[in-house]
C-alpha cells in the first residue's frame, strides 16, 4: 500500500493532482484537513479511488483506516466512478410529497437503475440528494449541474434520454 | 481602510445608482437562476443598449426576493413593480415601458398579502443589494454596525445590547443569544472561535441557503462583531457542500471584504483583527449538533459527544467557541442600526422579533418570508401562502423538520413562537415549513422521516442508531397493512424510549414526528391497522390495493 501511494507521489503531476495538492499545503498538512482535502479530490477526480485516500492518508499523516471511514461517514463523498451523466434527486420533504417515488420509477423502467447505481454502459448515474434547496421548484432534479424544477416522471426520462443522445 | 474613506465609497456609490432613472433588479438566487434568470439579465443588458437608455437605466442582479414558485422574478425601480415568470422574450418590453405604467401580464400587485404582511429585518437587504458587489452593501450603511461597535462600545456594551434585543438563536433551539456571548465571552482561553453554523440539513429548508445568496456580507458583518464581542479573532463558515452558488458568493464577499480591510488584521485601524474561512460540509444531517459540526471541521467523522461541556467552554480545538445559526448572525447587524428596542417591540413577549421560514409543498406561494413572531399558522398558510393549490383541503403543516412535527388545522390559530410550538409537540427548527393536503399520508410522511433519521443517525449511541430502524420497521408495517394494535403500542414505547435516552439532538427528537402524527391523527393508523385502509390514498397499502384491482 506505501509503495503505490509513494509511486503516486513520484510520478509526474497531473493537474488534478496539483489540485489536492494545493490544497494539502494550503492547510499546512495538518491532519486537520482531511476534509478539505477529500472535497478537492473529488473535485478533481469526480470520485475518491483508493490510490488517492492512501496517497492523501501518507501526505496528511493519517491513518487509512480514519480517511477510509471519514470518507464513507459523510455521503456528500462517492468511492464509485459515476457515468458520463448525473441525474441527482432531490428527496426533501417538498420533493418527496410532490412526488419523487413516481420519478424513481419512471427511471426504473426506462433505463432500468435504482437510485444510487450507474447504467451498465456507464452512460447515466442516478443519485439522491437530501434537499437540494429549491423547494419552491419540488418536484426538482439536478442534471449534470443544472436544476430543472417542477418536473414530472415524464420530463425527467425524456431531458436524461436529450443528454445522453447528444453524446452519440 | 478608514471610516471617512468607506462612508465615501458608500456614498458615490449611492451618487451613482441614483443618476440612473430606473434600476431592473433580476433576482440571481438559486431558485430563479434555475430558471434561467442570468438569461433574463443578459437580454435585459442588451435590450438597454439597443433602446439606447444606457444613461437612464441600470441592469443588476440582486438577492432572493422571496417569491420562489413564480421566477423568474424582476423587481423595477426598487419593487415599485414586481414581475413574475419573466423570460428573456420579456426584455424588449420590458425596458420600453420602464417609464409606464406596469405590464399587466408580468406584474405581481406589491400590495399581495404575502408582501404586504412580512416585516424584513434578517432579510433587510435580500431583493435590494446585488450580492457580488461590496459597494452595494456600503451604500445601504453596511459595515457600519460593526465600525461602531468597534470604535464605540466595550465587547460588554455590545453584549448588552444583544441581550437587551430578547435575539433567540434561530437554528432552532432558541437558546438567548446574548447569554451564549457573554458565556463564550467570561471563558477563559488562549484562543476563542465563533462558527456559523450554515449546515442547512433539514429537508424543506432553504433560508439560510438564500440568506447566504442574497446578503453574504449582512452575515459576515454579523461575525465580525461576535467575534469582537466574544474576544476571538478567528471566525469559521461550516456550509453545506450542496449549496455551490452560496459558497461562490460567500468567498467573493469574503475576498473583496478583506481587501477594503473590513476583515483581516487591524479592521478599519482599529486594534481588533477577525479573520472568517469557509469550511465545507459534506452531507452529514448530524453536523448541524453543534458537537458534531466540531468535529468535522477538526477533520474528523461527525460524532456528538456529551455535553456538558458546552462548546462556548470547550469547543473548537478545546478553546471556547461560539456557534450561532446564519439567521441568528444576519440579525445582529440590523439590531445595533436600528435599535435593540426596534427589534424588542417586534414579536411576543418571550420571543423576539422575526423569523424567516421557508414555505414550500402544496401551497400557492412557496418561497421565502420573514414574519414577527406571534403570527399565527393561518395567516402565514392562508394569507401569506395563498392557501392549498388545486383546491385540495389543508391537512397538517409540518414545522421543525425531521425534529418536528405536523401541526392539523385545529391549531392553525396558534401563534408562532417557540414555547407555542413545543407545546403542540413540534419545534421552530431552522424554519422550514411544509404544507400537506388531504392527498398526503400521515404514516407515510412519518416514515419518511423516520427512514431520514435512520439514515442520519452516526451511529454513536444505541437508541439513536437501533431504535430509528426498528421504529422504521414497525411504520414500514403500518403503512404495508401488516401492523397489529400491538405494534402501535410498541412504537409509542419506542418513541419515549428513543427521546430521553438519545445522546444527542437528533435521536431526542427523531421520534417527534411519530409522536404528533399519532396525537392528532390517530384514526389514520387505526384505519391502517384495523382496516387496512390508507384514507389519503397514497401510501403502500393503496399502492398494493391498486396493483391487486
């Protein structure tokens, strides 16, 4: 495990990796940013892999036992790749009484996911959030990082279809 | 930067915007930007320049200016005109008749209850300030407060001053703001810290999301003079990770602040020095215990742990620590501008001043408000709000959150303050509020909080992390039409158990939306259990019925 994380640290830089880098240093390498630290890897890599907790565990002086499990504790952080497009659910109060389990089923039978899982092509990711925030807009979903609010079952399989036939 | 130097900057700022004839406000908060108002803005820019009124006409974005479910909203000539649902086809109009009477298609009367009955303190400069622009802030006195506080008044006076207002925090505990100051402020320390708790977890809760949007400075400005007050000299922002325009324009704010030297060290040549950074959080409900938010900014997993001691005594690295709610910091500086009396004559006897809630669910005008206290739950749901939509009956409000309960219609005219609403068995929470109609299941709305507790619970003590799932089992089974009267027996022990035996705030009340769904609407889960009915319709046992025909 020391020899990847040090091979990681060896190996020319990536941009991504300056990123977390920066931050690290911003903070002073203090085992206080751990967090900040993680939020900038996710950042830059869209997810946390296991090469990146180990080489953020060695340069903050960690133990990969307390990143592996800050890391899951919070669910803001994914240890999966997502698919090339994300369709976030918001499932706060408003949300869910205008409606949400009709959307999750309406995504199920068409690209036959669960929330929380990512199409076999890795073309589509369906996640939840909490509460978005945009409750005057429930039922809201968040595609690729753009609101859409007051949607139905319908719309939210139709605007995933538009994203992901504009790939092809 | 000197007092004469910004009171300048404030006042050609002012010059500035008033050699404009007409200010268009687009609101560029959340909810409208996800209705493509920077769209608006952008040919509302260009419109202005086509029709030549460069010199008469101003374009700016500006803070939440509260009507939500009709974005996106522009405000004409500070809300002498208010128009709703504007697309950016609207522009070329819009601008032609900016010297006219209003478009009646667009307008929104401001003589509607909903605007008519709030009364804005936290909220002061949501809808008038463009909340990239420090300028803006100085020209409304802003950054005066705290210049006066520091020039003027001992960390004491200033205390005084807040208790003298009655401020409760707002994040939902309502414990007296000024005893937490001038507890941080007698603890003995090498280092003091004050945090704002911006950890908006509750779902349906977006306040200190479009407090934060709209007037990022009006919260600063409200730590600063914490920090004074209290005797620290680091200020932190613990803000949802989730809320990615909130935390763009809080980092503006702090920059720009910094460079005019109303942060950093020496503010305004004085001897003080107050320094705020942002901390992110990373989706944990638990965070917002303040024990627990402690922890995840020393970087650690958001565990509570017991208290006493109390942060203001051992907090943040062990020094004394003050952690208010971003309602509770955007109060301050309005207090010291117009009084603490002001803000005293507001509200009821026990509970001052206003409280920003978030209405949203089956209402007509969801969106953001600030009411006095006292107000009662009618005129907020039916006044206010603009009643049901679609005609639909009214059923319960939900206040509090996952913390708090639902309140039924024959308790609408109950004021809203803190005590009434603990009584009824809900609480104030962060001020989300959630309208049901009759279309909602009771049991269903309470499993959903309880499958939210019990995924929130960290898992630090027993009651919390086994009783939320158990009692989500024994709703799960009254919703699936496999209950007995034995299990309702069960989940009311249950219930009580959880709550006093419960470390920390999130197991205490986790039960409560159990407790008051089963207080006022009982016969629902009687007709659940001994019927196997569901009377709203929409929850399992309906679903099942539906599949079976």
């Amino acid at each position: 495990m020391e020899q990847t994380a040090k091979k990681k640290a060896e190996a020319p830089k990536d941009k991504r990796q300056k990123l977390v880098d920066a931050t690290m240093r911003r903070h002073g390498h203090s085992s206080y940013a751990l967090i900040e630290t993680l939020h900038s890897v996710q950042e830059a890599y869209g997810y946390l892999d296991d090469d990146n907790l180990r080489y953020v565990a060695q340069a903050l002086r960690v133990p990969l036992s307390k990143v592996y499990g800050v890391a899951t504790f919070y669910h803001f952080f994914t240890l999966k790749p997502q698919g090339d497009h994300t369709c976030v659910v918001c499932t706060g109060t408003a949300c869910y009484i205008k409606g949400v389990p009709a959307i999750f089923s309406a995504i199920k039978k068409k690209f036959s996911i669960d929330p929380g899982e990512t199409t076999e092509n890795e073309k589509l990711s369906v996640l939840t959030a909490r509460c978005i925030g945009s409750c005057g807009l429930a039922p809201a979903v968040v595609l690729d990082g753009e609101i859409a609010g007051k949607v139905t079952p319908d719309d939210v399989v139709e605007r995933i279809g538009r994203l992901i036939q504009n790939d092809t | 930067m000197t007092p004469e130097e910004f009171y300048k900057i404030g006042e050609t700022h002012r010059e500035k915007r008033d050699q404009y004839k007409n200010n268009i406000n687009v609101c560029i908060a959340a909810a409208c930007v996800s209705l493509q108002s920077e769209k608006v803005r952008e040919s509302l820019e260009e419109e202005v320049k086509k029709q030549g009124k460069e010199e008469s006409c101003r374009v700016s974005g500006t803070g939440c200016l509260g009507l939500c479910a009709y974005g996106p909203l522009v405000s004409i000539n500070n809300e002498q005109a208010l128009y709703a649902g504007v697309t950016a086809d609207d522009a070329s109009e819009i601008v032609k008749k900016i010297d006219k009477e209003p478009i009646k298609r667009l307008a929104v009367s401001p003589e509607l209850p909903f605007f008519a009955r709030q009364n804005k303190i936290a909220l002061e400069h949501c809808g008038k300030t463009d909340p990239d622009s420090l300028e803006d802030y100085l020209a409304l006195d802003g950054y005066e407060a705290l210049y006066d506080c520091l020039t003027t008044k001992s960390p004491i006076e200033v205390i005084e001053e807040i208790v003298k207002s009655g401020l409760r925090g707002r994040g939902g505990g309502g414990y007296p703001t000024g005893l937490k100051w001038s507890t941080v402020e007698k603890a003995v320390g090498e280092k003091k810290f004050v945090i704002c708790n911006a950890d908006e977890g509750d779902p349906g809760a977006f306040m200190d999301r479009s407090m934060l949007e709209s007037d990022p400075h009006g919260i600063l400005e409200g730590m600063a003079i914490a920090g004074y007050a209290v005797g620290a000299s680091q200020g932190y922002v613990y803000i949802r990770g989730e809320y990615p325009l909130a935390i763009k324009r809080l980092r503006a704010a702090i920059k720009q602040a910094e460079r005019q030297n109303l942060l950093g060290k020496n503010i305004c040549g004085t001897p003080f020095s107050f320094d705020i950074d942002i901390r992110l959080g990373a989706g944990a409900f638990v965070c917002g215990e303040e024990t627990a938010l402690i922890a995840s900014i020393e970087g650690q997993r958001g565990t509570p742990r017991p208290r006493p001691p109390y942060p203001a005594e051992l907090g943040l690295w062990g020094y004394p620590t003050l952690i208010n709610n971003v309602e509770t910091f955007a109060n301050v500086s309005p207090i010291f501008r117009k009084g603490a009396e002001y803000f005293s004559n507001i509200g009821t006897e026990k509970s001052k001043g206003t409280k920003v809630f978030a209405l949203a669910g089956s209402i007509k005008n969801t969106g953001l408000i600030e009411v006095p206290m006292g107000i009662s739950l009618r005129d907020i749901v039916f006044d206010i709000g603009g009643g049901i939509v679609d005609g639909k009956k009214f059923k319960a409000v939900q206040t509090g959150g996952p913390s708090g309960g639902c309140i039924p219609e024959e308790y609408l005219d109950m004021p809203v303050d803190y005590e009434s609403l603990s009584k009824v068995g809900s609480m104030m929470g962060s001020g989300g509020m959630i309208v049901m109609d009759e279309t909602s299941c009771m049991i269903d709305v309470a499993k959903y909080f309880m499958e939210f507790c019990k995924t929130e619970s960290c898992g630090k003590c027993v009651p919390c992390r086994v009783g939320t799932a158990q009692m989500y089992m024994l709703l799960t089974r009254i919703t699936d039409g496999e209950a007995t009267m034995h299990d309702l027996e069960l989940l009311e022990e249950l219930c009580e158990v959880v709550k006093h035996t419960s470390l920390c705030g999130l197991g205490q009340t986790s039960a409560n939306p159990v407790l008051s769904t089963i207080r006022f609407f009982r016969d629902e889960y009687i007709a659940h259990i001994k019927d196997k009915t569901c009377p709203a319709g929409t929850c399992a046992i309906a679903n099942n019925k539906e599949a079976v025909q």
